[in-house]
C-alpha cells in the first residue's frame, strides 16, 4: 500500500509539471468530495453520499447534501465545514503533494475535517497527526502549483 502512494505521489509530481496549477477544491465528476455531503461528517458522524438534486457552487466546485438544511448550514459558513487543504489528501499535503481522497477515509481533529486518500493512508496519518498537520500547514497552498 505505501509502495503504491510512493508511486501515485510520484506521477502526481511529475505529471504536475506539464499541467496548470490544481484548483483550491479537489473535485471529480461527482463534484467536491466525490460528492458527499461535507456537513453529515459532523452531524451524522459518517461519510454520506449527498443528491445532485441539492447542491452549493463553492470555491468553483459544486457541494452535494443529503437535504437542503446542510446545504443551508454549509453556505451559512463553508470554512467550517468544508475539509481542509481543499479536500486534497491530508497525508499528501503534508509530503507535498496535492492527491485524490476517499471520502470514507476521514477524521475530524479539533472541528475541521481532514480526509485521505485510502484507509491506510488515514491509519498512517492518525500516527503523527500533529506532525503531519504541521507539514501540510507550511506546504499548503503551494502543493497546488
């Protein structure tokens, strides 16, 4: 599993070089997220796959929501809800490199939510989460570059 980051973390760099700069909110076709609702992580306490019926335009990408109260509680204060270094692997931004989540590999460390890229990448993360936390900090938002 970590020979295989080695590898993604690798070509995301190397593939970086020949592309324009990454937008702020990591997202797929399915929208930020993946499309799961970012306010069910703190009020439902789960990783949960938000409509296409009920969304919010954020940061230039579209936030899905199980029902339009998170909808309306998330576009009352995005900053709050939304995961940090844009949705971008916590792991990866802290070694450097802004890389794809998924969205059941999550935590939420004093109010904001971080995800990763795998469950392993989260166990491995969740060992040093202050050090990791401190990396990701001083390279964000460069890692978008």
């Amino acid at each position: 599993m970590l020979e295989g980051l080695r590898v993604l973390l690798a070509a995301a760099l190397f593939s970086g070089a020949a592309l324009a700069e990454k937008p702020p909110v990591y997202a797929d076709r399915d929208g930020a997220i993946r499309g799961y609702d970012p306010v069910a992580y703190f009020t439902f306490g789960a990783a949960i796959k938000g409509s296409p019926r009920i969304t919010y335009e954020w940061q230039g990408a579209t936030w899905h929501f199980v029902h339009s109260g998170n909808r309306d509680t998330f576009a009352a204060d995005p900053q709050k809800y939304a995961p940090q270094y844009g949705g971008y692997c916590a792991y990866g931004v802290a070694q450097g490199y802004a890389v794809e989540i998924e969205p059941g590999a999550w935590t939420i460390v004093e109010a904001k939510l971080y995800l990763n890229y795998s469950p392993g990448v989260k166990e491995r993360w969740r060992k040093d989460v202050p050090g990791y936390l401190r990396k990701a900090d001083a390279n964000w938002p460069e890692v978008l570059k």
